[in-house]
C-alpha cells in the first residue's frame, strides 16, 4: 500500500509485520509515528524497541528471535523497530520466515528501509504487509496536502494546493512546514488560496529555477532578470545559470524528437506532468528550428566558459542576449 492509504488501514487492525521502505523521509518517520499510535503503547521504555540494521551482522542477528516473541510490560503491545537493514535470503529464510509464519499475536515487528538494497526482495515476502515510502505524484501530494490543511482546520483551494506541491518540489516535510506556517498566519479555520501560496510559501531553489527557465522561454526578461537576481543573492554564480538554462533548452529538443506516452517521456527526460506541459507550450511557441539554435549557442558559451576564452559573468551576458535579443 501506499503510504497515504495506511493511516484508513490502521483503522482496521495492525499486521504483525511491516515494511517501510521508500526515499521520503517524512513519509517513513510518520508511517512509524502512525503505527506507534495505533499500538497504544504507555510504557515505550519497556515496549518500544528500536534495533540498528549494523547490529544485526553476524552474532547479533540470533538474539533477534528473543527480542520479537518478548511479552509487553504493561501495554497489550510492543513494538520492534529495525532501521537499515537488508537481509540476505539464507537470513530471511533462517530468523524471518518462520516468524512471520507464527508471529508472536502481542508484537509488532516494522522494518525501515531507505531504498531497497543488495539482499532479498522484503516486501515480496509472505507475511510482511508493504509500506511504499517513495515519492508520489504531484496529484496524490496534493490530495494528501488537502488532508493536512484539514486536521489543521484549514480550507485549501485545489489550484493552491498544487502550487504549494511544486513550490516545495514534492518534498513532505516542507508542505506540512508550510502548512503549519499558514495555520499561524490565518488562523484556524482560514482558507489557503492561491495568492496565499504565492505571498508565504517560500520557493524550493528548484523551482525557482524551473521559473527562471519558463520566463526565458517566454520572452519575459523582466521577470527573468528578478528571478536571476534573487538566485545570484542567495549563493548561486553564473555557471550554474548557464548550466540551468543549458540543460533547459537541450531538454526542448529532446523533446522535439521524442514519440511515446506521456509516461515513457516523463521517465526519458526526468520530468513530472506540470514541467512536461510547460515544456510543451514553449517548444510550440519557440519553434524547433529556434530551440536548437539556443541550444547550441548556449552549449558553446558553457565550452568557452570552462576553457577560459571568456569570463562566467561575460558568457551569461551573452546568453542572455542570444536568449531575448538575438
């Protein structure tokens, strides 16, 4: 299951064995959290184990068994908790699965993954109920994020919700920040809107960066020049400028040339579904012949800047003016 659909399942009854396995933190701090919960543990001293996947090598993987078929203390369950740890198949088959055959009825054993590793597929294991701890699409972020601002007793339009998703670049942590941010500044009971998203939420750089392209795609140099400006404020130089706008206009003509669904493009050119869109809308307005000469003109800047025939700042000036002058 995925991640946002484990709060409805808890409701039900707890599996005597989880995996939470995904590269999205947030996702797998608060999947423990919610599990915790569902324990009802009042005693964690005692109840609430949490073991390091290091540990586990070679003696220490024995006392394992122990650990899992210990009665609570007090609560009527205890909670095992094993961070990073990948076991082999020869592990699996000796300590695992004859546990999640007969799982001790009062413990909870969860298992959390960063990201699935050398050793044996867990979450293809009978007995282990599948946690998916990875990002998720822009639309299930936002639906998640209607959720969030609920529990806050806010209200969230549907166009500020997924602005709020691209601002902070599909990260977790930062929407339910951001949220959280609202929440104090409207009150509760308040309403985000879009203009609301644009006026508080800070941007993520990258998205920044996705603005800085779109407006030279569109011609708008005032907006571009701001949108520089900020970024040059706050650490970035002008190779990385170059670079950014380079990539940028070489991705248009990938796109030029590219046949497949919208999903075998987006995984080509490692794009979501609102980036791809814009991308879209300036190659039909640029024009393919257009794109690649600003393609090629900018890569040749990039190679004159990194073999010294002109300075950081000099190649991003003449970019620039190839971009809207020339």
């Amino acid at each position: 299951m995925k991640f946002v659909q484990l709060a409805n399942s808890l409701k039900g009854s707890l599996a005597p064995v989880y995996l939470l396995e995904g590269e999205e933190t947030y996702f797998r701090d608060h999947a423990v959290a919610a599990i915790r919960a569902a324990c009802a543990i009042a005693q964690p001293a005692f109840n609430d184990v949490r073991i390091e996947g290091d540990s586990l090598k070679g003696e220490g993987l024995s006392s394992l068994p122990a650990q899992l078929r210990t009665l609570p203390f007090f609560d009527e369950k205890r909670l095992v908790r094993l961070y990073e740890y990948y076991p082999t198949e020869r592990e699996w088959e000796r300590v695992f699965k004859p546990y999640c055959a007969a799982p001790c009825a009062s413990t909870v054993l969860v298992i959390v993954n960063a990201g699935a590793k050398k050793g044996c597929d867990i979450k293809r294991k009978s007995g282990v109920c599948y946690v998916d701890c990875g990002k998720e699409s822009e639309e299930t972020l936002a639906r998640w994020l209607f959720g969030v601002a609920r529990r806050m007793g806010l209200d969230l339009d549907a166009d500020a919700a997924s602005l709020m998703v691209r601002y902070c670049n599909s990260d977790a942590a930062r929407m339910k920040t951001e949220t959280e941010k609202c929440r104090f500044l409207l009150g509760h009971g308040g309403r985000i809107t879009r203009e609301t998203v644009q006026k508080y939420v800070a941007k993520d750089v990258e998205y920044k960066i996705f603005e800085l392209t779109d407006a030279a795609a569109r011609g708008n140099y005032s907006a571009f020049g701001e949108i520089l400006h900020d970024l040059l404020q706050k650490g970035w130089d002008e190779n990385a400028a170059l670079a950014s706008l380079t990539s940028y206009f070489r991705t248009l003509c990938e796109l030029a040339d590219l046949r497949g669904t919208d999903e075998e493009i987006m995984q080509t050119l490692n794009l979501k579904p609102y980036p791809l869109k814009k991308s879209r809308e300036a190659l039909a307005r640029l024009g393919k012949d257009r794109v690649k000469e600003l393609y090629l003109r900018l890569y040749t800047l990039s190679a004159e800047m990194r073999s010294g025939i002109c300075s950081k700042s000099g190649a991003l000036s003449a970019a620039v003016a190839k971009i809207f002058f020339g």
